[in-house]
C-alpha cells in the first residue's frame, strides 16, 4: 500500500508510524484509519519489537475530521457508532493487543479521540509544549477511543469527570503530575528521547515485556486471586525461554544481554 496520510519505517526492530496530516492536525479520516490498520499489520508481521507512534507538524492528533462525518445533504444525521464501530474500538484493541511496547510521543496537541489516542500506548512522552483536550462534551459526545474507559482508571473519578465534562486543556506537565503519561520532557529533548527509548526496546526481552504488558492490562479485573495464578502462568512460561536463559548467562558472565525477544 502507498501511504498518503501517514509515514511508516521499519528497521531494526523500530517501526516508526507517523501521522502525516500536519494541515489538519493530523485528524483522521477514513483512509488514515485504513493506512495505520494496514501499518498495524506489517508491525505484527515484518519482526518489530517496538512501535512509535507520533504526529508530523505541530499537533500530534486532532481526532475526527469533522468534514467526514457531517449531516448528509439528505438530511440524515452520521452513524457515529458505525465510525467508532468500525475505527477507532479496532485501533485501540490492536494497540493493546500488540506483543511488543507501544511507545507514544506526544509532539503538539492531542485532542477528542487523538487524546485518547495516546493513552493508549504503554509508554508516553510529550513534549512541554503539548497538550490534551477531552473536547467531545463540546460537540456534545462522550470521550470514545477509550476515554470512559481509561480516564478514571488513570486519574480517579472526580479527575476524569472534570477533563470530559469541561473538555478543559491539560497541559503535558500536568499529564505527568496526574500519571496519564510517563514523561514531560523539554521541546528540545523531545526526538532524542523518543530515539533513546525505541532503541532500548529494540535489544530488550520482547516477549517478556509482551507478558507484562498483557498481565497489566487485566490486573484491575483480577481479584488477587487470579492475578496471582496469571503471575505464575506467564514466568512459567517464561522461564523457558531464550531471552531467559540468555538473561541469566549474560548475568552470570558479567555481560551485557544479547536478546532476541523470543
């Protein structure tokens, strides 16, 4: 596929993915939705151990175009549903579903579901500059793209309420502060760290962060119970692989580890 509406590199285990609609903010359209899904799939196939995901320009997603998905001239309001439906629930469950870190850089703004959007991934940076916007309540709308679902698992309740009924900004150090992402860097250290953290997870023990990845995504449906049992299902299965014992060479000879994520 020729890709209009993104960029996307893969080399080295690090798949770049970046929102290439700087004119718009980067909001998607339908056929941004089909490129990334098509990105997704050589992500799973061509041997990445990590993904990043960025925007171009100055904003790092804008959400919905809005242009798409106006009153028909026929009078017949848009399927919203359909469009959550059929995009951005898919996006968000492959996003989780990936076997590898999802590392998200937050260059600009990122508002309504290209907020959302970024919390998706297990790892966010953003730029001191950036910001985020829960705007759906000023179209009159829910946060989608996971935003009920997120919100008030990351910030509490009260937090959550106040970010999607005021659809106030939030600026990336206060992101940080609230624990909706992991880093708030300067501008300027922005693409440096952004590199220094896809090439960490290049050469790290992908299937075990795989497995962390996947035991942290239930552990707040879990009682502890069930967790505890997930725990030793996943080190038992993990403890007979190659990243395991090379872990445990490299440890013993005094080396640095040569993972190769399986």
């Amino acid at each position: 596929m020729t890709y209009q509406s993104i960029l996307f590199d893969l080399s080295g285990g690090i798949a770049r993915l970046t929102l290439n609609r700087p004119e718009k903010l980067n909001s998607f359209t339908a056929a941004m939705h089909g490129e990334v899904a098509d990105a997704l799939t050589r992500v799973e196939n061509e041997g990445a151990r990590v993904l990043v995901l960025t925007g171009a320009g100055r904003g790092f997603c804008a959400g919905q175009d809005l242009s798409e998905r106006q009153m028909a001239a026929d009078g017949i309001p848009p399927d919203l549903g359909e469009t959550v439906e059929k995009f951005y629930a898919p996006l968000v469950r492959r996003l989780n579903a990936l076997p590898l870190p999802v590392v998200v850089g937050v260059n600009g703004v990122a508002a309504g579901a290209g907020a959302n959007l970024a919390f998706a991934g297990d790892i966010v940076i953003a730029k001191e500059s950036a910001s985020f916007i829960q705007s759906f309540c000023r179209l009159g709308l829910i946060p989608d793209t996971g935003g009920t679902y997120v919100l008030p698992r990351l910030v509490g309740r009260a937090r959550a309420m106040g970010l999607a009924m005021l659809g106030d900004k939030l600026t990336a150090r206060q992101a940080q502060d609230w624990g909706l992402i992991w880093q708030c860097v300067p501008d300027a250290e922005f693409e440096m760290t952004l590199d220094k953290l896809a090439t960490h997870f290049a050469s790290a023990p992908t299937r075990g962060l795989a497995s962390t990845k996947k035991a942290m995504q239930v552990s707040l449906q879990n009682d502890l119970a069930t967790q505890l049992n997930l725990e030793r299902d996943l080190m038992r299965e993990l403890g007979r692989s190659a990243d395991y014992a090379e872990g445990v060479a490299a440890f013993m000879a005094k080396r640095e580890p040569q993972f190769k994520g399986q």
